[in-house]
C-alpha cells in the first residue's frame, strides 16, 4: 500500500478551480517532485495536504488513513509535516527552541507541571534537549543553538525549518521550493542533506522546487502541474524530457 | 409609537455624530494602519475653541466653528508630524502608547487652561425646532443641522476620494502605501492630508456633539472618541462607508437601548452588540476579509 | 554551551526575584526608621498591584502577542467576587489570614473563569479586533457590576438589578451590594507584605509558564502561527491558557485592591478602559515581553505623577510628554541611531579604542 494516495482532490476559489482533478501516489522512502510554473498550484497542493484548506473535492489516505478535511494540527499528528515556501521560523526563539517546538507532541508534560517545576519537567526537558541537539547536529546548526531563529543566515534558516518539521516524526515530509535563494553551493549541500535525511531518517520526501539541477538531481518520480491540472507525470528523466513540459515552462 | 420615533431621531442625530467621528477614526487607520487613541480628544478642543470664541470673544457662531476647524486641522497635522511620523516604521504598539500619551496630552492642556469644571457650552444651532404630529415628536434645531451635516460630510468625502488627485491618493497608500510610493505618490503629504481632514471632521463633530449635548469638560472627547471607535470596527474599520454606517447604527442602539432597556447599561448593549457583530462577522459589516497567504 | 544558555536565563530570573526581595527589604527598614511619608506609605499596596497587573498583562501582549485592553476587568471581577466572599464570611471565618487567602483563591479563579469565558469567543478575532472586543468587555462588566443589587437576610441572598428597594428583604437584612456604590465594610486585609508575597507568586507562575513547553508554545504561536499549526500546537488551547492565566492574576491584583479600601464602587477610574490603557503603557514601556521592565515600569510610571506633585497641576502633562518623548526616543529610527551612538556600551566601546590608538 502507498504511503500517500491522493485521488481527484480539487478546490475553488469562488469560480476560480485552483487545483483541479489532482491525483497522486507516493511510495514509502520515495523522493517524489512536484514541479510546474508559477501559480501552477503547487503550493495550493501542499495547503490542501496539510489542512490550510480544505479541498472541495477529492480524498487525500495517508498510510490508509482518510485525512481529507482535516484541521492542520490533526494532520500533522497523523504524520504529514512541512516547510514553507516563504520561510516560517519562531523568529524570537532560540534555535533549538524551534526545534523543541516542534517536538511539542512527542515529550510532554502538563502547564501545572511547568510552572510547579516538578520532576518530571526537568526529566522531559532534558530529553527534549537532547532529541533538539540530535536534530541539529544532523543540520550542522548545534552551533547556532542558543542564536535568535531570524538572526540565522538565510541558508541555515531554511535548514532549520526542516530540522523542525522532522522533529514532529512525520511519516511525509514536504517540501515547500527548499532551494529558493541559495547559490549553487549550497544547494548542493542541500540535496546531500534531503537525501541524507532520506536514507537516515527512512523519510518519505514531496518537494515543489524551480531549480531543475535538484529536481533532476534527486527526484525518483515527478508530477507536472499547469494551471491546476496534471499536466504529465512518472519518472523524473522521462518527465523532463517531455515536450509539453518544456513548453509548459518556456511558453510556445 | 410616536415616543419610539422621537427616540429614533435622537439615535440618528447621536449616530450622525459618531458618524462624523469614525471617519476620521476609519481614514486614519485605513491609511496609517495606527489606532488613533487622541482623536477623541481632538473633538474636546474643537469644543473648546468654539466655547473659547463664541462665549468667551462674542464672536458669531459661524466663525466660530470655522477657527474651530481650522485650529483642530492644524492640531492634527502638528500631532501627525510630532507625535506619529517618526514612528511610521516602529511597532504598532509603539505607535499606540504614543497616541494615548498624546490624549493625556490634550486633556491635561485643556485641563491647565480650563479647569476641570463643566463648561455649559452655548448650541451654535438657531433653527427653530419642528414640531411633528401636533408636538407629539419634537425635532430640535441641533438634530436637523447634525443630520443634514453628516449627510453632507459623507457625500463631499466620498466624492473627494473618488474623484480628486489626492482622494485616490489615499485610497492607494491604504491599499499599499509602497507600491503608491512607488508610483509618485507622495505618501508623507498624503497621510498628512489624511489627519488633516480627519481633525477638521472631529471639530465638526465636537461642536455638533456639544450643541446638544452641552456639557464640556477636558474628558468630554474620551468616551465619544472610544464609542466612534467602536463604530467604526463595528462597521468595518477602513472603510468609509462602514463607518457611516456603524456611527448611525451605533447612536440608534444607544438611545433606544437607553430608553427601554436601562439608562446605566446603554453603554454595555452598544458595547455587546459590538462583540456580537465581530463574533459573527469578525471584520466588521463592510469590512473587506483579508486572507492570509501562506 | 547549553549549561551556559540555561544558567544565563535562570540567573535573569533570579535578579527579577532579587530586585523585588530587596524593595521589600528596603522599604521596610525605611518604614521601621519612619523614613517613608504617608503619601508613599499609602502606595505600598496599589504599587504591588500594579506590578502584579502589569506583569500578568505582558503574559498576553508580551508573551501571547495578542493586545488585550480589557484588564481592568478581569481585575474588577477578582476584586468584587473577593470582597463579596469577605464581607459574607466575616462572621463564619474571623481568622483575618485564611480569609484573606481563600479570598486570594476566589478571586483567582473568578478572573480565570471571566479569562476563559471571554477569551474563547474573542481569541478568534486578530489584532484591533482584539484589541477593541476586550476594551469592550471590559466596560461591559464594569456597567453590570454597577446595576447589580445584592442583599442577604434570614430567607437568604436576594438579588435584583432595579434599586436596593427591590431587593425586598426581611428587616434586618443586609445590603451586600449596593449597585453604583458598591460595596462597603470589606476587611482591610490586604498589606504590604502580601502584596510582596503575590508578586512573587505571579512572577512564579509567569516565569515558570513561559519557560516551559507551555511558554515556548505560547511563543511559537505569537511568532508565527500558520508553522506553530504544521507542528501541530494547538493554537486555540495555548492562546485561551495564556489569556485565562493573564486574567486570573488580574483578578488577584483585584483583590489586594478590594481588601485596601473599605469601599469598592466599580468606577471609570479603577475598573475602566483607562485603568486597562494605563496597565499597557507599564507593559510597553517596561519593553514587551520583558517581564522585568514591566515591573521597573509600573512602580517607576506610578511613582512619577506622584514624584512630580510639586509641579501641581502639571504633573499629569509631564507625565504625557514623557510618555510620548520615550516612545519616540525608543521607537523612532532617529531615536534609536541617537541611543546606539550615545548608549553606555557605546561611549566605553569608543573610549577602550582611542585607548588602544
């Protein structure tokens, strides 16, 4: 069974059909792209995954489950985690706090212990911290730690958006234009990253990128969207190939 | 039923006057985006300047309340300028305490120059009440003139942003004041501007306000200015014809609220229905909804 | 590096701590030498209170980032559920200190119940809309209270909203609540010391709260809300927890003012939007989210009209332009280009380098 199976999902903007007739099928431990012009609808994808929206048509299963219309925070306990095209950091929070935000449902303990400083806050913390460092070290930001999340680099901000998505343990995790403003060194280092995180965390990757050395690079399967709809999809080398997407891309 | 629509009136004339004070409410923060906690306090100087001038100088009322206009627009701008514009870029807060200290400001001046007692401001109005239905509902003078003076005011006001140079200014740096800056529009004169007329609109309202209601003191602008805040949230903050619509709506309930429900608690219906209104429509009844984009 | 980070917060906390312990210390020995005017001396405890208002305020603004200007109310609600508790129990519990302190609980939670109650409609709006529905529940329940009649007799409590009179009670009976005036004959409890002592329980309970799993979901929520929902924070939950918290802790201050005066009466003054207005000023002058300066800031902007009384009738206008002088000062880029060049880090940075050369 797929790890991910969406079917004829679609949604309007009053009579505007942003997506349109979308369907999808990721595999377990798949590096799967999802690429197309602006204003394709790629993001609007990724919002109707992850509850921004809720999709007028269609069901989204992950691992079996049915998660269409659900709230985003139920989402993303099912397991479906995400970066932003527009980075999203906790600005004012240290680095790790970023991250340990994101293991908000995996160590818990209640408000009143908090407050009270029982022992089990201090037990829970700690483990926090270490799990956050774990995290950050596989980003090479343990570093960067105790730094304010906006005073990073922008290289490194991006970085850790994905260090706190993987720290909610999720099945999928989405990437949403991961390479956008970095030079080609560092989305080299990037792609090394996204596979590492692959291969070492047996992660499940949808990534929407521009850049078609990363895309190329590291995408197993890909889907092309125009205008909402489907416009080709299958294997990467293939893909690329295809005249329509290359006039999808460059115009007539 | 003829009690009911002499109530009715009433609400419409106090309506009129929070009308006239939301405007200015609505256009500064339609522009600005700020809270302008010391608009409020505008309308006390404006009721003051004419207190100052008609009684105190003997002038005749329609001076009167042009130096009131007058000095209440340059008031404006000079806040504009001293108070606000250096703090175009800084946190909305910081703008917001600013503006309260610029209300304590005006209060205490006032205060320093008129003590705290009451003045008994004389109406500027000399039209003779109607009396309707053989004197069942009597109409006064002041009621007349502040309806007719808020219709005015709303109809010059929105052809001046629709078809003026500076109207659709404005209407641009509210939409986006960098793109219009970047389209040659002066966004420093325009908010000026912007102030400007608010606080010439509070003068007018201020003298409106006391005319009927013809007490004056330095805190006679906080309530009102809060209540014409509330009108224009109420009808969607940012939009002019919200905040025509709010400040009606918003005098009616509190007289009517007044008159058959409770005298003490006029101020907590309006305040309800405010609540209610945003709970269920939570930008106001005109308010545009503005999505954010993730 | 971690221990560092973790010693570098707990010591910060521990001189907000400090600074407190030792105002009390201070204050008490110049009150023992008879060093303190009366003047100051009827301060001590709407001091404490302010501190208490101002550092459970910035738990909402600070913290929670949402611009709450309906304090006040909480606190009018703490401080009349408290003086009612007082008055009625007088008889049934002499002792001056459990009293007090189931006073304390009762208003406590009656601030928390109004926090939660209003906070889940309203936590829904976004920023002025916010801002404008708690300044409007806030005058609403100062409007309420000053309607509500509450008496008690031998048939029990009798309740009305018209006058006293139509209370209809038994002779003997006993106006507990007495509409616009209040209510009258509730023990001076409250003294410098408690109010100390609930400073430091706030800034235990806000300390704490904010530097834990709670706190930095709080945060993460105020920082950016759309990511704090893809990590799955419950955004609904932790804005209600802050807000019920923050209202709670009003409602306490509510009380230590309840039990200074013999007489509570719900006025524009103590429980209106004014009173909510000048609570946000200690917040944003003390620096938002800095829960020491929200402490500096109330007791310096308290004392300040007090300090300057020799100027009389322009105290208050003073006060009024140093209110906006500090925002500009603080705020505008001029000000803050003038503060870097002119900053004490800045002259000693530039004094070590003309050593150097």
């Amino acid at each position: 069974m797929a790890l991910l199976e969406v079917k004829e999902l679609g949604i309007s903007f009053g009579g505007l059909r942003a997506v349109d007739d979308f369907h999808l099928t990721i595999e377990e431990g798949q590096l799967y792209g999802l690429i197309g012009p602006n204003g394709a609808g790629k993001t609007t994808v990724f919002n109707l995954l992850t509850g921004v929206y809720k999709p007028t048509d269609g069901y989204i299963l992950l691992d079996g489950e049915n998660i269409t219309g659900k709230k985003t925070i139920e989402i993303n306990q099912h397991g479906i985690a995400r970066t932003f095209q527009n980075i999203r950091l906790f600005g004012d929070l240290t680095v790790r706090d970023n991250v340990k935000a994101g293991l908000h449902n995996h160590y818990k303990y209640s408000a009143l212990t908090g407050i009270l400083r029982l022992p089990k806050y201090y037990k829970v913390e700690k483990e926090m911290d270490e799990r956050a460092m774990e995290l950050l070290k596989v980003f090479d930001l343990d570093k960067e730690a105790d730094y304010k999340a906006s005073n990073l680099p922008y290289g490194k901000q991006r970085k850790l958006e994905i260090a706190r998505a993987l720290a909610t343990d999720p099945k999928l995790l989405l990437l949403d234009e991961p390479a956008a403003g970095m030079n080609p060194n560092e989305t080299q280092e990037l792609m090394n990253t996204i596979r590492f995180v692959r291969d070492e965390f047996h992660m499940t990757i949808l990534l929407i990128e521009h850049d078609m050395k990363l895309v190329s690079g590291i995408c197993e399967q890909l889907t092309v969207l125009n205008f909402g709809q489907i416009l080709t999809e299958g294997e990467t080398s293939v893909v690329l190939n295809d005249p329509k997407v290359i006039t999808a891309y460059l115009g007539e | 039923m003829l009690e009911f629509i002499s109530y009715l009136v009433n609400g419409i004339s106090l309506g009129s006057v929070y009308a006239i004070i939301a405007l200015g409410y609505t256009m500064v923060y339609g522009i600005a985006k700020m809270l302008n906690f010391a608009h409020g306090d505008v309308i006390m100087v404006g009721g003051f300047v004419v207190f100052s001038t008609m009684s105190g100088m003997g002038l005749p009322p329609v001076i009167s309340v042009l130096i009131s206009i007058v000095v209440c627009t340059a008031l404006g701008m000079l806040i504009e300028r001293i108070a606000y514009k250096p703090l175009r870029k800084a946190s909305k807060l910081a703008v917001l305490i600013t503006a309260i200290g610029v209300s304590y400001f005006l209060q205490n001046v006032a205060l320093l120059i008129y003590g705290s007692n009451t003045k008994s401001f004389t109406s500027v109005v000399s039209i003779d009440p109607i009396s309707l239905a053989d004197g069942a509902v009597i109409i006064s003078g002041e009621t007349i003139v502040t309806i007719i003076a808020c219709i005015v005011i709303m109809a010059g006001l929105t052809s001046f942003i629709k078809y003026s140079k500076s109207g659709r200014a404005m209407l641009a740096v509210s939409e986006d004041s960098g793109a219009a800056q970047l389209m040659g529009v002066n966004v420093n004169a325009t908010i000026a501007l912007t102030f400007a007329i608010g606080s010439g609109l509070a003068a007018v309202a201020g003298v409106l306000l006391c005319s009927s209601y013809p007490a004056l003191t330095p805190y006679t602008g906080a309530m009102p200015g809060i209540k014409a805040f509330v009108a224009a949230v109420f009808g969607g903050i940012g939009s002019i014809p919200g905040a025509f619509v709010g400040g009606i709506l918003l005098g009616v309930i509190e007289i009517l609220g007044k008159a058959y429900i409770s005298a003490q608690l006029a101020d907590a219906i309006v305040f309800a229905v405010l609540v209610i209104v945003l709970l269920v429509k939570p930008t106001g009844l005109l308010g545009k909804q503005i999505q954010e984009k993730v | 590096m971690k221990m560092k980070a973790l010693s570098k917060n707990t010591r910060s906390n521990l001189i907000t701590y400090g600074m407190v312990v030792t105002a009390y210390v201070v204050m008490e020995i110049l009150l023992k030498a008879g060093m303190v005017s009366s003047l100051l001396r009827g301060l001590l405890v709407p001091l404490c209170m302010y501190v208490i208002l101002a550092v459970s305020l910035n738990l909402v603004v600070g913290i929670s980032g949402e611009l709450s200007l309906g304090h006040a109310g909480f606190m009018c609600v703490g401080a009349f559920s408290s003086a009612l508790f007082s008055l009625c129990m007088k008889e049934a519990v002499p002792a001056g200190a459990l009293r007090f302190f189931l006073a304390i609980l009762i208003g406590a939670a009656a601030g928390a119940l109004f926090g939660f109650l209003i906070g889940v409609p309203v936590l829904r709006l976004r920023g002025d809309y916010l801002a404008i529905v708690t300044l409007a529940f806030g005058e609403i329940i100062k409007n309420v209270v000053n309607i509500i009649f509450l008496g008690r007799d031998v048939n029990g409590f009798h309740i009305s909203i018209e006058d006293a009179f139509s209370l209809n009670m038994e002779p003997g009976g006993e106006v507990l609540i007495n509409g616009p005036q209040g209510i009258t004959g509730t023990p001076q409890d409250s003294s410098f010391f408690i109010g100390i002592v609930l400073i430091l329980i706030t800034l235990f309970v806000v300390i704490n709260m904010v530097n834990s799993r709670t706190g930095r979901a709080i945060m993460a929520i105020r920082d950016n809300r759309i990511a704090a929902e893809s990590v799955g924070i419950n955004v609904t939950k932790y804005k209600l927890l802050a807000f019920t918290v923050s209202a709670s802790l009003a409602g306490v201050a509510g009380v230590l003012y309840a039990h200074n005066l013999s007489t509570l009466a719900a006025q524009p003054k103590n429980f209106g939007y004014n009173m909510s207005i000048m609570i946000l000023v200690f917040v944003v002058l003390g620096g938002i989210g800095n829960i020491r300066g929200s402490i500096i800031a109330a007791v310096v902007l308290t004392l300040l009209p007090e300090m300057l009384r020799s100027l009389n009738d322009y105290r208050m206008l003073m006060y009024a332009v140093v209110l906006i002088a500090t925002m500009i000062f603080t705020s505008s880029p001029g000000g803050q280009a003038f503060r870097e060049r002119y900053s004490l880090k800045a002259l000693i940075g530039r004094k070590n380098q003309e050593k150097e050369a």
